[in-house]
C-alpha cells in the first residue's frame, strides 16, 4: 500500500494557533480552548480529536452540528490511575486480600468436607470471609474531581453507583450531567459515601487536608482510597482510625514517603 501522505500544523506555543490552520481536515487539541467560532474557521474540517475527559477545554458542539466526529480520550496516564483505583475500590468491598490469604492457608473453618464441585454451587464462601460485598448502589465520593476523577466516574455507570464530587471549584450543571456526579461538599462526601476516593494533588494549601476529625466523619462501613498524594492525609490518623474500626479499610496507591521504610 502507498504511504499516506499529509501535513501536520503545530502550534508555535502555549495559546498561539498553528499557521495555515483554516486548511485542517482534522484536529486534536487538549489545552487551546474551542469554540463555536473557531470550528467555524475550518471549512474542511472532518474530525475532531479531543485529548482529555476533564482537561480538555471548549466546546465541540458546533462541529457536531455539522455532522462532524468528535472523538473523546483521557489525557495521559489518567485513565490508568483510575483503574488503579477501581481495582482498589473492589478490592476493599469484595474483600480479595482476606480472601486470598483464606484460601494460601487453606481456611475451612466449618471443616466442610472436600467434594468435587457439581452444577449447583457447593461452599459458597468456605472460608467465612466477613464483610464481602458489592459495589452496586454504593454512594462514591471523589475528592480532587479533575481528569482522574472524570474516568473513575464513567466506571462507575455500570453498578448504579451515586457519584459525589468534591473541587475547590465546583463543576458546572453541565459538568455534573456529563460525568454523571453530583457536587458536595467535602463534609459531605465524607459523611455519605460508601468509598471515599482521593484524587488531590500536592500543594501547600491540601497538605494534611484529611486528618483525625475528617476521618471521624467516615462511616464507619466506608472504605478510604488515595491515589493523589499521600502528604495530602495525616497517615498516623489514618491509621488509628483503622485500628480502631471507625473506617472498614483503606486501599494506598501513595504514601507520604516512598519507598515504604522496611519499619513502616
């Protein structure tokens, strides 16, 4: 097959257009803000390349209007660290790691006999796992709703989950329908939500932001996820509240110094 042949217009820097870009067929933008008027510079346009849930800016509508594609992607790793969170999430409500160390022991604590398994189920749940169960209709709050926030949220369609969002800057009403997630504030979110997800990226301001009372405003069946940064939670308050059963258990992507000491 011959090499397809095309042009590629980049942008000489940050909010400056590339040269020539009324000849596009095609674009893909992120950060460049777009807008009715400037889709209406692009007679030739056929396809629209938005790089970003959450991060990417302006509206597409009006190439839509045209019966133009646009197409959708998250924007770096971002969707990766929200299925690192997601696998956090049903690791704590599925109760995997109690589950996998049950069965590496061999747990059989109703000394259930050994039988070759049939049609029906035989031992549900031999091992006596407590606590195993399902994220259908749960309530999740994101804290720090930004990119990896808006791909979490999409994967929580699917289990009829409510999703609580928390920004210093709310999302807009169009926002909230998008991405499916009511704002609230983060007393709030702590208080409802089956699983509190934390998105927040270091700054000063968030630094210890979660400590001892906003852990003690947790149900004490809710489950702390953190996949921001891990000075972002008071860690020593954390982990009372863990060991002293106010909060049912925590998944940690981040912690306030990396690598873990041998003596953490």
């Amino acid at each position: 097959f011959p090499t397809p042949e095309f042009d590629v217009l980049l942008s000489e820097g940050p909010g400056r257009l590339p040269a020539g870009l009324e000849s596009a067929e095609a674009v893909v933008w992120w950060s460049t803000p777009v807008d009715r008027s400037l889709i209406g510079r692009l007679p030739r346009l056929r396809f629209m390349q938005r790089v970003g849930l959450f991060r990417a800016h302006g509206d597409a509508t009006a190439a839509l209007e045209r019966g133009i594609p646009v197409a959708v992607t998250p924007h770096g790793v971002s969707d990766r660290v929200a299925q690192h969170a997601f696998a956090l999430i049903l690791s704590l409500v599925r109760q995997i790691p109690a589950s996998f160390e049950a069965v590496k022991e061999g747990a059989n604590p109703d000394g259930l006999p050994e039988d070759e398994t049939g049609a029906p189920a035989t031992a549900l749940n031999w091992a006596r796992v407590p606590n195993i169960g399902s994220l259908n209709d749960k309530t999740v709050g994101i804290l720090g709703f930004g990119e990896i926030g808006a791909c979490l949220a999409r994967m929580m369609a699917p289990f009829c989950c409510r999703v609580l969002s928390y920004k210093r800057t709310p999302l807009t009403p169009e926002q909230e329908r998008f991405y499916g997630v009511e704002n609230s504030s983060l007393d709030d979110v702590l208080r409802s939500a089956d699983v509190v997800v934390s998105a927040v990226p270091y700054s000063p301001a968030a630094r210890g932001m979660l400590g001892e009372r906003e852990f003690g405003l947790m149900k004490e069946s809710a489950y702390f996820v953190n996949v921001g940064r891990g000075n972002t939670i008071d860690e020593r308050a954390l982990t009372q509240a863990l060991q002293e059963g106010r909060i049912a258990g925590a998944g940690l992507d981040v912690f306030s110094v990396e690598p873990l000491s041998a003596s953490s």
